[in-house]
C-alpha cells in the first residue's frame, strides 16, 4: 500500500513539473514567434499569371509605409525639397511680420547635428527603404501674439502661404486622448487658448510636412512650465515664440531612383500592410 501511494506522488510530481515547464515555455514561444516575425517583417502571398503564388517580404520595400510611391516617384530630391522649404518658411515669416510685427531670432537646429538629411531610412516594415528624411533648422520669432485671435491669425497666414506650394490645411494637433491633467502639466491649460504650448501641422505632398508652435509664457500663471521651458544661456531658444520648421518623412534622391523602380515592381498592386510598431 505504501509502495503505490509513493509511486502515485512521484506520477504527480512527474506530471506538475511537465506542466510547470510547459507554462514557463509558452511566454519564451512568444517571445521566439515575435522576434521570428519582427526579423521577416510582414508578407503577402501574391498570385501569378499562370496560378502559381509567391511570397511578397516587405522588408525590401523601397518605400517608406504610409507614403504613396507615386508621390515619391513625382515629388522632389530631398535636396530639392530642403530648398523650397527654406523658401516657403522665409515668405511666411515675411508675411508674419508684416501683419503680426513679428521679428526673428538666427534659426535653431533642434538636433544639434547640423545636418538636415538622413539616408535609407526604416520603411516601416522592418527593412531599409531607399528614402531619405529632411529636417530642416527651425525659426522662431522673438515674441508671439498673446491673443487667441491673434494665433488664429498666424495659423491663417502659415496656411495661405503653404497653400501656394501644394501643402494642405493647417491644423492643430489632437489632443482628444489627452486628459485635462495631462494638458495642464504639459501645455499649461485644458484649452488652445488657455495653453502655454499650442502646436499643429500642415501636410504636404510625399510625405512632406510644415510644422508651426505657439509658445506664450503670458498663460503660464504659476511659473512652472517657463521654469521647465528656460533654455541654457547663449542657446538661441526664444521662450515666447512663433516656431515653423519644414520636414519630410521620405523623398528620393536622384541617384536612387533606378533602383526604387525595381525594387518597387514586385509590390505594385498591393495593398501594403499595417506597418510594424517601432
């Protein structure tokens, strides 16, 4: 009797540790499945001519997710592009100050590099696309309008004059996802027109972008967020500022432009899929 009770334990114990490595491998299977997927990047099974089908690794896409290729294809060189932002920035500034008496401060490099152009960036689809991105230097101005209608008016003269080079509407970035508490601590107020930071962006063709900010001490009634906003002596950063900066998310250069096309053919056609989270 006492034989069989030690063998039943001894089958439990057997049985409770293959289960406990069971559920201790199922998180390490996972874990294996999406480095598997991140490292292959989504597919498309595509069908050809004869019926036979093939499989489609969006790694190798050229493009950038989210960019039309032929937008790419017919939009301008990064270097191109750079230039005509430069010149849209310096007629909207024009235009600022000549409604607005806005003047100007030497324009600041967010990123300290010095350099707006970065070659063959991530497509999204786990692979190195054949773009480029721009970031451009960013002007601010050495005041800024106090009155919400006076940054409706700003917002009204950046959208005219981008207009005029193919760019979209202005607009104010979202913040339905944000609490009241989240925009008070970060912005200054529940309200644009309460906030110490008051941002938005016009989009432009291929990927393009123009981004402007308010940023208006005036509605920082506690001082906090000019204690967090100051900026290390001889930076150039304006604390009550007019900000515009010009950028794009992926542009061709010429010298890739043969092999864009070649590696785009096997994915005309397609629907591309959700791009991967970064």
């Amino acid at each position: 009797m006492t034989g069989t009770v030690r063998s039943r334990r001894r089958w439990w114990l057997i049985i409770a540790l293959l289960i406990a490595a069971a559920v201790a491998a199922y998180p390490i299977a996972l874990v294996v499945k999406h480095m598997i997927g991140s490292a292959v990047g989504p597919t498309t099974v595509a069908h050809n001519a004869d019926g036979t089908e093939r499989t489609i690794f969006w790694r190798d896409y050229p493009g950038v997710a989210g960019i039309d290729p032929q937008e790419t294809l017919d939009g301008p060189s990064p270097e191109q592009a750079l230039e005509t932002g430069r010149k849209m920035i310096a007629e909207i500034r024009s235009a600022l100050s000549a409604e607005l008496q806005l003047e100007w401060a030497t324009d600041y490099d967010p990123s300290g590099t010095g350099g707006p152009l970065v070659r063959h960036v991530s497509n999204g689809f786990g692979g190195t696309s054949l773009l480029s991105v721009v970031n451009g230097t960013e002007s601010q101005s050495t005041s800024v309008p106090e009155t919400w209608a006076g940054k409706q008016r700003a917002v009204d003269i950046i959208g005219d004059v981008a207009d005029k080079y193919g760019f979209g509407e202005p607009a104010f970035d979202d913040l339905a996802a944000w609490s009241d508490e989240d925009r008070v601590r970060d912005l200054g107020g529940r309200t644009p027109d309460q906030q110490v930071i008051v941002s938005g962006m016009v989009p432009g063709p291929a990927g393009q972008w123009l981004s402007f900010r308010f940023q208006d001490l005036s509605k920082d009634t506690d001082g906090r967020l000019e204690e967090r906003l100051r900026p290390p002596a001889g930076s150039g950063w304006q604390l009550n500022t007019v900000a515009l900066s010009y950028g794009a998310n992926g542009l061709l250069a010429e010298e890739d432009r043969a092999a864009f096309e070649s590696r785009l053919r096997p994915f005309l056609g397609l629907t591309p899929p959700a791009p991967l989270e970064s």
